[in-house]
C-alpha cells in the first residue's frame, strides 16, 4: 500500500475512520477550522452540527450509551472546550466512552492569554479518564489510537484529545500510517477475576440462604446482561438494579424487584437491608444506594466484581472482592457454580421468597395507576410514564434529564434490555436527555426514542430542538410538566418547612406548544387525565416528526418510596405522612 | 499515621499534574513531595510523604495506578525502608554556628564572612533535630527537599 502524506487534520480524519467512527457531533470555531477544512473534504465521516457544545457531548454520550460505539465530538478552543465540560463530567461519571477533540491556540500562543486561549487539558484533568496534548501533526494518529483504547477498555470513560491549530495546519504534511496494535505499558486492564476469589464467592453464594444480585451500570457496558440473566436463573436469586444498570436484568421478570437506594423500590431496599449476602456487580455502591454506609446491610457477606480496583472496599468493606470485567467474571462464576452445584437446591430459597413477596404485596409500586382516574382530573406524573410504557409496547429507548420525571421513569417504566434506559446517573446532569436522545435516534434511526423530562430540565438544552429539526430526528419529548424543579420542590416540602425558595418560576414559562411548532416540530399540551391516552397514542404515532409532549401533572406528587437520610437502607418514606421507622 | 508513597511514572508534561490533581480532587493531603527524572529517561520517580489510615492510603495507591501516566505505585512505609532528606540552611557567619554544624554531622558547603551554607542529609526526625538545635536567630532560609526512599528488601521499584 502506498504511503499517503496527510495533513494532521486529514490524519485526523483517516484516524477516526479507522477506528470506525461514522459520525461526530460538534460546533466549529477558529481553531478547529482547519479540522473542519478536512471533514468537509472526506465522506466516510459524518458530522452532527449541534447548537451548544454541552449538546454535542451529550449526544456523543447518548450514543455510545445506546449503541457501545464511543462518542466523537469536535469542539473549538476556549468556550467551545469549556462548553464541553459538563459533556464531559457527565461521562465520566457514568464511564462513558466520549472522545472530545478541541482544537486549541496555536503552540506558540499558548499560554499568552491568546483569543479564545482555554488550557482544555488542565480545565478538564479532573474529569477525564486520560488527555493528550497533540505537539506534532506525526503523533495524531497514534494519540487516536491510544484514545480509542483508553476510553473503550477497562472503565470506560471520557478521554480528552487537544489539537493546536499549527498541529492541524494542511501545509504540513507527513506520511500517514495507522499503528495496528496499542500498547501503552502503564495500561493493562484484567479482564479475568482471580480464580481463588471467584472459588470463595461461589462457595458463599450456594451457602446463603437470603442472597440478592445488585448490579449496576457495569453489567451493561460491558455486555453482560445475558450472563447475569443466566446467574440469577440458575440460582433463583432476586435481582435489584442501581439507576444506572436498569435493563441490564428484564423489568418484567418475577425476580427482579426493581431499583433500589434513594427512590428505590420497598421490596428492593428491604433485601438490601435485610440479607445474607449481596453479590454486587459493575455496581460501586455509592451514596444513593447506600445510605449510611456505616448502617449498611450490616448482616450480609458481600461479593463485590467491578473492573476498577479502586472501586473495592472504597465505601462499604467488602468479603470477597474480584476485580476483573463483569461478563468474563460472570462466566467464570457460572462455570465455577456449575461445577460445584450439582445438587443445588434453590426452594431453601422459598423462606426468603416468601419474605419478599410480602413486601412487594404491602408496599410495592402501584403498576396500575391508569385504572384510577383521579379525582380531581389532575394528571399523576406516574400516570404518563405508564402510559408511555403501554403506548410503546415497553420497547421505547427512554433518555431522560434529571429530577423527579427522572425517578417516575427509572420507577414505573420497565426495562427489558440493556442499553435502552439512558440518563446521568452519577453526574445528575440537567439538559442531558434531549441531545442524549439525539445520539440515540441517531443511532437508531427507526426505533421510538423517548425523552422523558420536566420544564427545568429540558430549557438547559433546549436549543437542541433546532439540530433535530436540521437532521428530521423525531424524538418524542414527554415534558412532566408540574411548574416547578420538583425534586428542589420535594425537598423543600420535606425538609424546608415548605419554603419554595426559587423553585418556581411565576409565570414566565414558555407555550411549549408554540416554541416546538416553531422549531417546525409539533407540540401537543395534554391537562386533563381523561385526554392523556390519546395524545400519547398521537404522539407515540407520529413517526417522522418530533413530539413534545406538554403534560401539566399534579404539581403536588412527590417521588416515594425515599430513603431518610443518615439511617439505614430500611428507613423510609413511604408516602407524605407514612415512614417505615419510628 | 505518615505514609510514604513512591513512584514511577511517564516523564512527561502533564503527569505530575495529574498525580498532584488526584490529592486535592479527591482530598487527600501531600505533607511533601519529590520527584526527579530515574536512569531510565522515560521514567519519573516521585516520593511522597502522606497522612491518613489504611483504608485512605490504600484508596491513594489504587487512585494513583488508575491514572494512565502512573506506572508503578508502592508503598514504602508498609514494609522497612530506608528515607532520608535533604536540607540546605543559609545562617549568619558565627563560630557558635559553625561549631553547632560540625558537632551536628551538617557539611559547610558554601561559606564568606557573612554567611554560610551548610548541608545536611538525614531522616526527617535527624533534620528536625539539626534544625531546632540551631538557633533560630541563627537561620536566614531553610530548602529541604522532602523525603526520598528506597525499601530495604528484594522488592524494586522498577520496571
């Protein structure tokens, strides 16, 4: 093959092309022009013009969530890199593969306060699993390669590639070669778990007797869904999902039990609280989950398989910590178990079974709330979640943004497979779920693509309605509109004496109906329960255009069940008067 | 409890930033750092000196191997080691000086009429001692370089 001179733009591209990214979302500005001068020039390529940059990382972010390819994104230096950043925190949070590539000042300005002069690589150090100062147009191709390598294995995460303008000038040309294999010395994920820690969590799995699976984002961006199916079916284990790993266990099985922690479900945070052990999986047990850590399932024995060591014993102390990757420590432990278990006998479990029934029967979540019209006419945001989960069939990707139509969503939607529940978990990140959804339509482009979201939120990106409109992405916006920051609203209810500070907005919002339409989308406004059915059928059937979905719910309705804070997983709010403790 | 964490890491721009980062991103504290280039060119080591438990050294050191610069992290204070510091002391020209360096074990590196600049190597108690036994009138400038260390046993900080 002849060896092509190739600008580092051009080589940029090429680079990209060779790790098989199709598409890029991003913004342009002086630095990155010539960057932009070599994309306009290839076809393998495609660019997605977003109308912020906090959009583009988002979607990128959207899109590796939905699909497992990493995300692309181009920005220019200085606010396009800092627009970036909360892109990029969000990513990280929730080990996310995203590669931002910023154009930065040229070298020789660096550091001169030069126009537009940002030091992305210092600004996004904390946030980031790795970043590269491109110096010379030669190491583009390999700083591509260790990029891709870096943000895709191990955890996951973002991984920022800053490219100088000089760097990226099309006078400079140099030979192009693609390195085949990285190898970076520092750098060796293990995949595999240690045979003696999987022998020990096997032997304490077939001796429990009140066990649970808690399995978190990990089992999913790891691919991992079949293998922990397969784990809890042979053992007959009840199976709870942090927000971040819905999915990756069917929603609808019997055994699953829902979300736990924070606004997880009763049943969920009752065997959390109550077990003989936990087998926690590409979970990190984190605040939300935990509650108190030193109130924490204090008579279980724990299992703990994460592929980031530093994620072991970090909050809670665990008995048997395997590092290694999910699906391939899953297999292990299946294989080991199999071994082992020849005569497992799964109705010792029945006790237990038994046990949670009762709780999910006293207080589990209410599935059915369309079969109760309310009273008052008023809509129950729970309500719009169901009847998004009818209307889809259950088949809809669901991105959302974050609050209480955040918790609505991961609570009374349910999940079969991986991948098809999308949020900032970690980061909390309002304006995530418009341009994540874009990723994901993208990505996509023929499945129903929900955005589940409240009128906060979705004004944090919503300029974003102009990029679908540019690219015909019909996403379907179901805005909970209950007036207010609801969970700010919740909390002030509950802890604040009720002292709405800034919570609420007067009457300034915007006619949702009309700013969608002049977006050139179509905008329904649903107030009254007994009209909510159809307009979800309308919306839901109204495949090529964009919905959204205006519907005015009960601004009164808080999200239960809620963990009170400072005590143990089993105490919590059940209702506004009604508590588990005391 | 003190804990001296070393390490080796890529030389090159941006790394001690990001091991330096990790400390106040994540809140742990650097009582002292020191950090220079090993035989191996590529290779930065870098000794720090730590407070905290177990469990917040043991967060540290596995913080610290996430980081892709970082190639190796140990810690030195987990088993036998061997620490020492450097320290430099510029004072005022007195025989009551001169005569206390020498009964101390420091070098007169530098000396003139007005001043001189003693050495002193030693653990960080022998340099706390060489300093508080010097009078502080004595003492125009202080540099100690913080502590460096290599273990007492078979186990290399190589790689």
């Amino acid at each position: 093959m002849a060896i092509e001179k190739l600008s580092g733009s051009e080589a940029l591209m090429r680079s990209l092309k060779e790790e098989g990214v199709e598409l890029v979302f991003g913004y342009p500005g002086g630095a990155s022009l010539h960057i932009y001068d070599a994309l306009f020039n290839q076809e393998d390529v495609e660019h997605i013009l977003v109308r912020h940059e906090q959009g583009a990382v988002h979607a990128a972010d959207g899109y590796a969530r939905a699909c497992g390819k990493p995300g692309v994104v181009f920005v220019t230096s200085g606010p396009g890199a800092t627009n970036a950043i909360t892109g990029l925190a969000t990513a990280y949070m929730d080990s996310i593969p995203v590669i931002v590539i910023s154009g930065q000042v040229k070298a020789h300005l660096i550091g001169t306060d030069s126009f537009q002069e940002t030091d992305m690589i210092g600004v996004s150090r904390p946030i980031v699993k790795h970043s590269f100062l491109a110096q010379r147009a030669e190491d583009i191709p390999e700083i591509v390669k260790k990029a891709f390598h870096i943000a895709t294995t191990g955890r996951p995460g973002p991984v920022v590639i800053d490219i100088p303008k000089n760097v990226s000038d099309p006078s400079y040309t140099f030979n192009f070669i693609y390195p085949e294999e990285v190898d970076i010395r520092s750098y060796k994920p293990v995949k595999e778990g240690h045979s003696g820690q999987i022998r020990k969590a096997a032997k304490l799995i077939l001796k429990s007797e009140k066990p649970v699976i808690y399995s978190g984002g990990g089992v999913i961006q790891d691919e991992a869904s079949e293998e922990l199916t397969k784990l809890a079916k042979m053992l007959n284990f009840p199976v709870t999902n942090t927000l971040m790993g819905l999915g990756a266990y069917p929603g609808t099985d019997k055994q699953f039990l829902g979300m736990l922690g924070m606004h997880g479900t009763y049943q969920a945070n009752m065997v959390m609280h109550e077990c003989d052990l936990i087998v926690a999986i590409g979970a990190r047990f984190d605040d939300r989950i935990t509650n108190e850590p030193n109130k924490f399932s204090l008579n279980s024995k724990k299992i703990h398989i994460d592929i980031d060591p530093a994620s072991l014993s970090k909050i809670i102390d665990v008995d048997v910590p395997v590092v290694g990757s999910a699906k391939t420590c899953l297999n292990q432990l299946i294989k080991e178990l199999e071994r082992r278990a020849t005569d497992y006998d799964s109705s010792k479990l029945d006790p237990w079974w038994k046990q949670i029934e009762a709780w999910r029967d006293s207080h589990g979540l209410n599935h059915s709330m369309l079969d109760t019209p309310p009273k008052n006419g008023k809509i129950l945001p729970q309500q719009v979640i169901q009847s998004l989960y009818k209307e889809s069939k259950g088949k809809a990707y669901v991105t959302s943004d974050v609050g209480q139509h955040q918790m609505f969503a991961a609570q009374y939607y349910h999940f079969d497979n991986p991948r098809q529940w999308i949020n900032s978990g970690g980061l909390g990140t309002m304006g995530f779920g418009l341009p994540a959804a874009m990723g994901v339509q993208l990505a996509f482009p023929d499945a129903d693509v929900a955005c589940v979201t409240g009128e906060g939120s979705i004004q944090m990106c919503i300029q974003e309605l102009s990029t679908c409109l540019q690219y015909g992405l019909p996403i379907k916006i179901i805005n909970l509109n209950n007036s207010a920051l609801g969970m700010v609203k919740q909390w002030q209810d509950m802890q604040y004496g009720g002292r709405h500070s800034q919570s609420t907005y007067g009457e300034s919002l915007p006619d949702f109906v009309k700013l969608s339409e002049s977006y050139g989308h179509v905008g329904i406004k649903v107030e009254d329960f007994s009209d909510l059915e159809a307009a979800m059928k309308e919306c839901l059937s109204l495949k090529d255009k964009l919905v959204f979905l205006d519907v005015v719910v009960d601004e009164k309705e808080h999200v239960y069940p809620m963990l009170e804070a400072g005590m143990e997983m089993s105490a919590m709010w059940l209702d506004k008067d009604k508590k588990t403790w005391e | 409890m003190k804990r001296i964490i070393a390490l080796l890491m890529e030389n090159q721009s941006g790394a001690l930033s990001r091991v330096v980062g990790l400390f106040s991103q994540r809140g742990y504290n650097i009582e002292s750092l020191i950090v220079a280039p090993t035989d191996d060119p590529s290779l930065s080591r870098l000794t720090m000196t730590t407070e905290g438990d177990e469990k917040v050294v043991e967060q540290i050191t596995k913080q610290l191997n996430k980081l892709i610069d970082v190639v190796k992290v140990v810690d030195l204070s987990e088993e036998e080691f061997v620490g020492r510091e450097l320290l430099l002391v510029k004072l005022r020209a007195t025989d009551d000086a001169k005569k206390k360096i020498k009964e101390l074990g420091g070098e007169i590196v530098f000396e003139s009429e007005e001043l001189i600049n003693t050495l002193f190597v030693g653990s960080s108690e022998e340099v706390d001692i060489f300093l508080s036994t010097l009078s502080k009138d004595e003492i125009l400038e202080i540099a100690r370089s913080g502590l460096s260390g290599v273990s007492s046993n078979e186990k290399l900080l190589t790689i």
